[in-house]
C-alpha cells in the first residue's frame, strides 16, 4: 500500500503496547500522534532514533504531541527494548502487519520488517504531514519542526 498523504483520515486501529496494554489511535484523539514505524527493535537505527524521541520528550509534551512507536516485534522484544533505553512512550506490536500495512509501513502482512517512515496525525484524526524519507538522527526535531505552534 502506498503512503498516506497530509489530509488522508488516518486509519483506526487497536494493538497491543510493549506493556501488555490495548491503545487505539481513537484513544488520543485531541491530540498530536507522532506514529513512527521502526523495521526492528534493539538494532541501531531504531535506537538512535528511539533515544533522540525520548530525550526530547519535555518538547514533544510541550508541543501536545503523543509519540507510539511501531514494529513487527512481539511484546517481550519491544518491552525489553524500551526497558533498556527507558522509553516514556508506548511501543505497540504489530505482530500480524495490520498497522503496517494500513499506514504504507508494509506492502503485505509477508513483511518481515516495517519501513522506517513516521506519521504526524493531528487532533482530528487526519493526517498532517507523513515522513517517507526518515534520518534516525534527525526526525525528532523535523518532527518538532512540523508541529504546528498552538493559538491561543
């Protein structure tokens, strides 16, 4: 499936967290997603981008944005890498591809690693910016970057 593009309704969906908990994207409606697929957990990729979303977390919360991260990895893979780097943030296991493959992250549920691409979803549910080309080292702050500044 091809990538979502900015004004696309962002699909539904229920997985499961690194935590053993249920989150739905409806769940966070009101505010920013950052949704970041990651091919897989404990490599260094995934890590050097997983380390600079948490270590700019004070800035994601100011900015009103909840990070999920996405993989193909199972519960126990994704818990003992966020126990290991301390990520405030859920990991959600999309063991059977259905996130993936919704989002573009995966062109069938065959996959054996999601695409490292991100989405910014805005309160509504609505795609506001999608990330095809992805740097581990720079996407937090081009994430940052897209965010828009709050009215008030």
């Amino acid at each position: 499936m091809a990538l979502l593009n900015a004004g696309d309704t962002a699909p539904e969906f229920r997985a499961t967290t690194h935590e053993g908990e249920s989150i739905s994207l409806s769940d966070l409606r009101g505010s920013y997603v950052l949704l970041w697929f990651y091919p897989k957990a404990d490599t260094p990729g995934c890590t050097k981008e997983g380390c600079g979303l948490r270590d700019r977390g004070d800035e994601f919360d100011k900015a009103g944005v909840k990070i999920l991260g996405v993989s193909f990895d199972t519960v126990a893979e994704n818990r003992a890498f966020a126990e290991k780097f301390s990520f405030p943030y859920p990991l959600l296991c999309d063991t059977e591809r259905d996130i993936g493959v919704k989002y573009g992250a995966a062109d069938s549920a065959d996959a054996k690693a999601a695409k490292r691409i991100s989405y910014l979803i805005d309160p509504e549910g609505k795609i506001a910016k999608a990330f095809d080309q992805v740097n581990p080292e720079e996407h937090p702050a081009e994430v940052l970057g897209a965010v828009p500044e709050p009215t008030s």
